[in-house]
C-alpha cells in the first residue's frame, strides 16, 4: 500500500501503481472504482500488504469483491481521430484553446521548458521534445508532479489528433520520452500514468474531451470533471490538451491563415490567467 485518502487507495504490483477509488472521483486509466460513492479509504494503513485475487482485493481494513466471471469493466484506450476527423480537431482545438484561458499552475511561471514542449510537438522534433521531457519529469507539486501532468496531456493530444492533421509518425517521436530511470524521478503512481498515456490509455474524462465525435454538451462535462481531477492534476492536463491542440493545429496550417472554419494564428499555446 503506498498510501490512502478518503476517496482513494494505491497499490503498487511490481512497479505498477493500481488505484482503488470512490464512484465519485474521475477514472484513472489504472483504477478500479467501487460503486460506492460515500466510501472512506483512509484506514488502511501505508505499507501494509495487498493481496490480489479474481473478484476480490484484501488488506488491512479493506475488503473488495466483485463477480470474477462478469468483472464490471471500462475501456481506458482513447478514439484516435482519422484525416476525415481534420475540421472537427481543429474546432475542438479552437474551443480548448479558449477554456484553457482561465487555468493558472505554479509550474507555468517562468519555465522555458513547458513552451519548448510544445514547439517540438509543433516540428516533431524528438530530442527538443526528449530534453524538453527530462526537465519537466518530477517537477512541480503534487502526487502527480504537475510537469508529469502537463506531459501525460501533451502525449494523449498528440495521439488523439495528430493523424487528423496529417502527422502519421507520432509514435515514433515519442517513443523515446520517458527515461529509463522515471521511477527515480518521479513518483511512481506518475511513471506509472505517463506509461499509460503513452500507450494510448487515459483519464476517463480526458479520453472524452479528445474524442472529437463526443457530443458538446457531453465533452464540456466530461472538461469540467477533468479540471476537478486531484489538486492540480486535472488542470494541468487539461492545459496541456489545450496547448498541443494549438501548437498541432497550427504547425499543420498556413502561417496566419485559415483552414476549415477555423483561423489559426501562430504556435503559442493559451496564455494563463493574469
């Protein structure tokens, strides 16, 4: 048990983080939710053992089953986009870009590292994007550093949408973001999340927001409920999608001209709140 709180436990197996959480908090593409909203996970103590069995999880002060043979599930993969999807990225783009305005983080301030993300997402430039990564990695408070949560948003677009736009090789310039000693770097229920964005699998809200043939009145919920997502993790994501959507969108347009119905202007990412 690497620790608890009211509304959330995790576990660590072999160096993958499991998170059990309350029906009231968002879905971890590594979570498991009990259907219980009211829920309160702070008694069992950190570092006690977890044992793992079909339908059933066991420790001290926590007791979970399920049927083994039917186990509730959900898919955590993201809908990535096709060339078809190219107008509807770029207005759902548009309209992050334009949420995004109001988000504030603490890493913002300052750091050259977080726009130098998202100018190599732009050139699909692997060793900017790999130096860019190693500065960011374990930066930032939280559970989830918020330089971890501004990369597991910037991965997650740009594996959403970059086909759209005509960029097919987005895997392969990738590949070589996370370093071999992430655990040593961060925490591990974050490694444990990056590893996931990069293979496709994402927060159950911000796999919503990014698929772009989601209703507006469903994907604008689903971007309220990923800005409450932790201290500061949920934001933080958030501004990412915003921010590689821009710098995706507009790498892949005329400088300061017009594709679709959308005008993209230039490369900056939103700008916070003053």
């Amino acid at each position: 048990m690497l620790g608890a709180g009211r509304t959330s436990a995790y576990f660590a197996v072999d160096g993958f983080v499991i998170a059990l959480t309350t029906a009231g908090v968002p879905l971890l593409p590594n979570a498991i939710r009990l259907a219980a909203r009211e829920a309160d996970l702070s008694g069992v103590p950190h570092g006690s053992r977890v044992r793992f069995e079909p339908g059933q999880i066991r420790a001290e002060g926590l007791s979970v089953d399920w049927d083994a043979e039917q186990p509730p599930s959900w898919e955590p993969l993201l809908s990535g986009s096709s060339p078809e999807d190219r107008l509807k990225v770029l207005n759902r783009a548009q309209a992050l870009g334009e949420l995004a305005g109001a988000i504030d983080l603490e890493l913002l301030a300052g750091n050259a590292a977080v726009a130098a993300l998202w100018r190599a997402v732009a050139a699909e430039d692997g060793t900017a994007l790999v130096r860019a990564a190693a500065k960011l990695i374990g930066r930032g408070p939280g559970l989830t550093p918020e330089g971890d949560d501004l990369l597991v948003g910037t991965v997650a677009t740009t594996l959403a949408w970059a086909l759209a736009l005509g960029r097919s090789r987005q895997r392969l310039w990738l590949s070589q973001l996370l370093p071999d000693d992430l655990r040593q770097r961060t925490t591990a229920i974050s490694a444990t999340l990056l590893e996931l964005a990069l293979a496709g699998c994402l927060p159950e809200p911000l796999a919503t927001v990014l698929d772009v043939n989601s209703p507006d009145d469903h994907w604008r919920g689903a971007w309220a409920q990923l800005l409450r997502l932790g201290h500061s993790t949920g934001r933080a994501v958030a501004l990412a999608a915003a921010s590689t959507g821009t710098a995706l969108c507009a790498a892949s347009a005329p400088r300061n001209g017009t594709l679709g119905e959308v005008t993209i202007g230039g490369s900056e990412p939103p700008r916070r709140a003053a």
